[in-house]
C-alpha cells in the first residue's frame, strides 16, 4: 500500500482534537491580543507614552503582554466596551428620530398640508392648484423635488 493510506493511521483521532484545541486556543488569543489593542488606542485616560509602553510590551512579549493588560485594566476594558456600545446605541436612535421628525429643515407631510390648507382658506390658491399640491405632498416627494412645481398665489 501507498504512504497515503497510511496516514490516517499514523494522526489518531486523539491527535487530531489537540491540534483543534490548540488551533481554537491560538485564534482566541489573537482575537484578544487584537482587542486589546483596539482598547489601547481607544482609551482616552492614557497618554501617548502609557499607551506606546503597553503596545511594545504586547508586541514584544505577546502572552505575558495580554495577561498583564488584562489583569491591570481589564475592568476598565468592559466599561470602556460598554460606554461606546451606549453612545452607538444613543447616536442610533438620534438618527432614528431624526430622519422620523423629517430632519433639521425639513417639513413633514402633515405640516406641509396644513399650510396648503391655511393657503386655501386665505383664497391664495384655488382649488384645482390645492388638489395638484396635496397631490404631490401625499405622493412623498420632497420638497426639494417639486420647488418648480409649488402654486403661486393669485396676483402676488
């Protein structure tokens, strides 16, 4: 038989799960070497030369660097991870109220068809131009869309 049918039987099964212990092991460091990186640069209490001395030692001496980072400042890591996850989560939900109220300078349809209701009933527009313009406010154009298209008042 070839070397090939033989080396199944040469890596026992036993074999095969400590390479993938030590596989998932060594990822799982590197994630948290990489986040522990991420959270060097991230954290603003620290000054330039705190910051390079805890890159170098991580660099330098990978394992005891991460052990020790994570022993002396790892609480502060989590509230660190934790304060950016709310101020997302706040920036999020800004934007999302935001773009619901029709943003900063921007009318929304029912305001919109309120002062093309007080237009009507002041006899600036007639009715044919009112039923064109609700027409177009309640066919979610923007504003910026129908600028040419926005009645004139009669006589002015």
């Amino acid at each position: 038989m070839s070397a090939q049918t033989y080396l199944a039987y040469d890596y026992p099964l036993l074999s095969a799960f400590w390479t993938m212990l030590w596989l998932f092991l060594w990822i799982m460091w590197l994630v948290l070497l990489f986040r522990i990186i991420v959270d060097i640069f991230r954290d603003d209490s620290m000054g330039g030369w705190a910051k390079a001395g805890w890159l170098a030692l991580c660099i330098v001496v990978p394992f005891l660097g991460v052990l020790v980072y994570v022993i002396a400042r790892g609480k502060g890591m989590g509230q660190r991870e934790i304060a950016q996850a709310r101020d997302q989560q706040k920036a999020f939900e800004s934007y999302i109220r935001q773009t619901a109220q029709g943003g900063p300078g921007q009318t929304s349809s029912v305001d919109e068809l309120a002062k093309l209701s007080e237009m009507k009933s002041r006899g600036d527009i007639s009715d044919e131009e009112f039923r064109k313009a609700k027409a177009l406010v309640l066919s979610d154009y923007g504003p910026a869309e129908r600028s040419g298209s926005v009645p004139t008042a009669h006589g002015r």
